[in-house]
C-alpha cells in the first residue's frame, strides 16, 4: 500500500479521526502536519471515546509510532494535558509511540491571549476561532520570532529570542491596553514545561527517511479541512495554516514524491462551525434536523455547528487543489428518512452562472446556490457493511455526487464504528 494522506474536503469535521483510525491498522507511523489543538478528532474504538486534539490518531493503537511534524504549532501544556488525559484512559504515551519535530513552533499563552482579544474586539467581524492561539502562533512563525520546540533544550540561551519575541508583543499589548510579559516570567514557565515535551523532540524529517527506506507505511493525518486552507480557502475566514494535501510533505519534511494516495473526507452534507459563507447552509428545519441526526458539535469548544446541504463545486474544487484521488464519504445515514435531499450544483452571482467558487470574500459572501433535488430513500444506510445492504436510492445518491465531484467514492462510512465502513473500489 502506498504512503495516504488523507485530508478533509470540506471545513472540517468530515469524520477523518475514524478513517485515519481505519487505516492506521494498515500503517505503521501516523504523521499531523499541520494545526495544532484547534483539530477535534472523536474516535470509538471497541464502544470507548477518545477525544484528541494534538495528537495523531495512531496513539490509540498499540505498536504504531505518532508523529507531530513541523508543520504543527504544539501548545506544550495542551500537550502534556492530553497525555495525562489518555494515560488516565489507559494510553500510555513515550517516546516509544510519540515523536515531535524539534523544528515546530510552540503555541505560548500569549498566542492564546491574543486569539481571544483580538476575537472579543472584532465583534460582528470576527472568525470564530476556537482561541487556541494557532493564528498568533503561526504569525510569529512565518515573522521569524517564534519560540520552537527545540529551543526548550537550550534554555541558557533562549534569552535573546524571548526578547525579540517580546518585542513585538509587549508593543500590541500595550496597544489593547494588556500588561506586558516579562521575560523572566515566560522564560520561568518554559523551563517549566520542557520536561514533559522534550522528551519526544527529534529530527522528524531524518526519522521519517530512514522509516521510509526500510519500507513502513506512513500515514499523513490532516487537520481541519481544504475550505479552511489559508490560501484557498474562504479567506480571511479559515484557520492559519495549509490544510491541502501538499501541506503534507512540507510540514514532515518528506517531499511529496513520499505520498501515494490522498484520500480526501467528505460529508454527505456540509458542516461548518465559526463565521464565513456557507452558500448551501439551511437556517431552518432541514439544518435542524442534519444537525439533531449528526450530533454537530464541536469536538474542541463544544459549539454547535452550522448545517446545510452537500456542496458539489466546493467539494470538486477541495479535490482539484488538494490533488484527491479518492473520497470517503462519511454520514450518509444522517440523511436517511428526508423525502429530499438537495445538492448544490453551481451558482448564481448577479444573473451569471458559476461553475466555480470566487476567490473574492464579497462575491463568496453575495452567490445564490443552485440546487438540484434527489428523491430521498426509505430505510436506513446506518451501520450498512457492504453495497447491497444500502437501499438503491442512497447507492443513486452516491453514484450521482461522485459524477458532480469528478471523482471516485473510494469508501462509504455508515456510522462512527470503523467498522461500518464500505471499500467501494
Ligand atoms: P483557528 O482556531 O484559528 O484555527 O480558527 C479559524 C477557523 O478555522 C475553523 N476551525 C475548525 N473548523 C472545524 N473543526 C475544527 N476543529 C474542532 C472540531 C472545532 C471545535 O473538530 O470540532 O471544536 O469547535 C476547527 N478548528 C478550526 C474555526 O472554526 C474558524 O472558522
Ligand atoms: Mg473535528
């Protein structure tokens, strides 16, 4: 089996914990690139929840090495409480099953700090960020000023850099009207944390060769989703960092000739939590009922998600930029007893059809969907393991998004056991 990479479609939420678990069996390292505790990843295994957030889905099963690639901004303390959280549950995290890119740049408390002022500032305006500091962390990484894993093991010299750190942030906090940081303050809560984190540190993208070479499969586990991608997403309201695919060889330091398959995970229907268009979004009783049927919640902040109907030219396009060759489709079974099920097939922008979705924010936010209307089917898809346990009409759905999405369903996901789970081709 080649290397996957598996990605989410849509903004996020696809179901893409349960189908990394599902082929982590198959794998023998499970790679995050990008993101940081901002991703909520729900898994079931054997009837037990575990909910993650930083780590790669792979710390669940016994014998598979987890790997938080450079691509991924790590709060130290999120880190160390979802470890806690996981041993409590009978997970046993070390250095064993856990390695973390000495080269990723580390969420700090004023990254978190900042997150949330600037979002209780933006009022109507504001992104709906799950204030975990990841925009403020990646700013400071891309600004060249951030505070990196590896900077933890040499903390005689980290001074300096704490220093050009504080520079630029005591300036905007004294701006919002915040008290300054000290260093010696920040400095002391490092030294802190460093020993439940370095520990895991190494050169990833040495460790990831070497794997390579010996022939083990790596599994590239991606976060949030492609309509939330910092360049083509739907801008400024996205998280801060690539989602695509792509983003998978950059942030493990693997090039890209290292992945073989990228599997991209979608909805039946769409999902999105936090503020931005939603072209297909129904504020009414059919979102209602999606979001009831779906339990739309978010894994991390718990809010309630925002539903409406499968979006086929946000979904194609997730697939052109992220270079998808198969799609799972997760969910179906939420839409299971609706007598119509609609599909957005284009849309509208002041009397033009568009086949595509604009780049701009001002025509994202003004385009009227197009729909098309499916008959819905009677019985129910939950929990069906092969083909011919699917009603015709849910198999005619599936059949008729793949023609609208320009690519293949690869497999079908019928409930959140992985087992329930249809390899379609
Ligand atoms: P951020 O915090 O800077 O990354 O937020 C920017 C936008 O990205 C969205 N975002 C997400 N959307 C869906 N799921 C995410 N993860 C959690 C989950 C979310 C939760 O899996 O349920 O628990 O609320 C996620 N992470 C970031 C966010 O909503 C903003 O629109
Ligand atoms: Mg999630």
């Amino acid at each position: 089996m080649a290397n996957v990479a598996v990605v989410g479609a849509q903004w996020g939420d696809e179901g893409k914990g349960k189908l990394v678990d599902w082929l982590s069996e198959r794998a023998d390292v499970v790679v995050r690139f990008q993101g940081g505790h901002n991703a909520g990843h729900t898994l079931v295994i054997d009837g037990v929840t575990y909910k993650l957030s930083l780590l790669p889905s792979g710390i669940v099963r016994p014998g598979k090495l987890s790997v938080i690639g450079n691509g991924v901004v790590i709060d130290p303390w999120a880190l160390a409480a979802e470890i806690d959280k996981l041993s409590s549950q009978g997970v046993d995290v070390s250095r064993q099953n856990l390695r973390v890119a000495g080269n990723a740049t580390l969420i700090l408390p004023l990254h978190r700090e900042l997150d949330q002022l600037r979002e209780a500032a933006a009022g109507a305006g504001k992104i709906g960020t799950t204030g975990r500091g990841i925009g403020p962390a990646y700013e400071d990484k891309v600004g060249r000023r951030a505070i990196r894993v590896n900077d933890l093991a040499d903390l005689a010299t980290i001074g300096p850099k704490v220093q050009r750190l504080l520079a630029h942030h005591n300036a905007l906090r004294r701006g919002m009207g915040e008290a300054e940081v000290k260093a010696q303050d920040l400095i002391a809560q490092l030294a802190e944390i460093a020993p439940r984190i370095l520990p895991f540190s190494d050169a990833v993208w040495s460790l990831l060769d070497d794997m390579k070479r010996e022939g083990k499969r790596i599994l590239f586990e991606g976060a949030q989703g492609i309509l939330l991608d910092i360049d083509h997403g739907t801008y400024p309201y996205v998280t801060s960092s690539n989602t695509v695919a792509g983003q998978a060889a950059a942030g493990s330091g693997l090039g890209p000739s290292s992945i073989g398959y990228v599997l991209g995970i979608a909805k039946a229907y769409t999902t999105r939590v936090g503020s931005g268009p939603f072209p297909t979004e129904q504020e009414n009783e059919v979102g209602e009922y999606i979001g009831q049927r779906g339990r739309e919640f978010g894994t991390v902040t718990g809010r309630k998600r925002r539903c409406g109907w499968f979006d086929s030219v946000l979904v194609r396009q997730a697939i052109k930029t992220s270079g998808i060759h198969g799609i799972a489709l997760t969910k179906l079974d939420v839409l299971d007893g609706l007598d119509e099920i609609k599909v957005g097939i284009g849309y509208e922008l002041e009397g033009k059809r568009l086949d595509r979705f604009p780049a701009a924010e001002e025509a994202q936010k003004r385009v009227v969907p197009v729909y098309e209307s499916f008959e819905g089917w009677k019985g129910t898809t939950a929990g069906a393991r092969s083909w011919a346990q699917l009603p015709a009409q849910a198999i005619k759905y599936v059949k008729y998004l793949e023609e609208l999405i320009e690519c293949p369903v690869a497999l079908l996901s019928t409930s959140p056991e992985r087992d329930d789970t249809i390899l379609m081709k």
